[in-house]
C-alpha cells in the first residue's frame, strides 16, 4: 500500500520496470505509453486516497476523475489498492478487477481478464506474488492463490490453489504442472530492489 512519498517513487519505478519502459525515459510520450500513463494515474490515486488532509483529498479527487477517464478510454476497470509493485498490464481492453481483490507484487494481466465476486458477495480473490493472468481469463469469488502462479489463457479459477509455482488452464480451472511464472513474469521488485542495494 502506497503511504508515502517514498512508497510511491518505488511502486512507480517497479511498474515502469515490469512494463519495459526504457530507463532513459522520464514520462509518457503525448500519444503513446497509454498503459504507463494509466497506471502512473493509478498509483497516485493510491498515494492521496491513503493520506489524510485537505491537500490530499483534493488531489484525490482530482486524480479519480483522471483514472476514470482513462479507465473509460482504456477499457480497464482497476481500483486504487488492488495491486501490488511490479504491475503490468500486457494490453489495454476489457480488464475488470473487483476492488476488494488483493494481487501481489509484480502481477502481469492481459485483456479481457475479470477477477470478480459471486452470489451476492463483496468478496474477492487474494493472488500472491508474481503472477501471471492470461487473455481471457477469469476469477470468480473468494478464491486464494499461491505466488508465482500462472492463470492460462480463458481459464476460468473457481477454487482456491495454495500450491505455490502452479499452472491452472480450463473451465473450471486445474493444475496442469508445477513450472510456476518466471518465463513470463518480470520480478520488477528484485531488480529496483538490488539497484537500490547497489
């Protein structure tokens, strides 16, 4: 959760990190980077909505109505503290993720993903570190994964997965193998981390 000033400038170099983004460039280009400029909106709605005051609450707002324009535009519905550092969005267009879902660090979700509640619940799926969600894919419910878990494309999760390094594929969703995420995660926390140690 973004809290300060300093959390912010590492969720930002995480997510610029996990979305490729040259080192050499500083901001978004006016046409381009769309994703990168979402989700640098998105991490500053996070930063005001956690901090109290009048300065904060009036930026709050401000960047609210930024990120829902560009969840409009964009096609992505993804609230402020859902995420995790390292977020990456592969490709803009139909993304929906309930807002009482909680995604690790370094999270890699393509289109047309929903990550939703069912029956009449609020509640959400909680997915651990370094996880993979493919085009199409689905989570419903109050469904608990384990870290770097990849979600196969159009898979449908239904179930909790504590088992940690799985690949779940089909409708409903089943383990297929235990080859875990890391050809197509980028653990952006590791890399700004060690930088930082450096």
């Amino acid at each position: 959760m973004i809290k300060s000033k300093d959390d912010l400038e590492y969720y930002l170099k995480c997510d610029k990190v996990a979305l490729k983004i040259p080192s050499n460039r500083f901001f978004p280009r006016p046409f381009f980077d769309l994703i990168w400029k979402y989700e640098i909106i998105l991490r500053n709605t996070e930063y005001h909505k956690n901090n109290s005051g009048l300065f904060h609450k009036l930026l709050y707002y401000y960047n609210r109505i930024r990120l829902e324009r560009m969840s409009a535009k964009l096609s992505i519905s993804i609230k402020p503290n859902v995420f995790g550092p390292g977020l990456s969005i592969a490709h803009y267009g139909g993304i929906v993720v309930n807002p009482n879902a909680h995604i690790g660090s370094n999270c890699r979700i393509h289109e047309g993903v929903t990550i939703g509640a069912t029956n009449g619940s609020n509640r959400a799926a909680l997915i651990g570190d370094n996880c993979f969600i493919g085009s199409g894919a689905k989570v419903i419910g109050e469904v608990e994964l384990g870290n770097n878990v990849t979600i196969g494309a159009g898979a449908v999760v239904i179930k909790s997965v504590a088992d940690n390094n799985v690949t779940l594929v089909g409708n409903p969703a089943r383990p297929v193998n235990y080859n875990g995420s890391a050809k197509n995660v980028i653990c952006a926390t590791e890399i700004v981390d060690g930088y930082h140690r450096k």
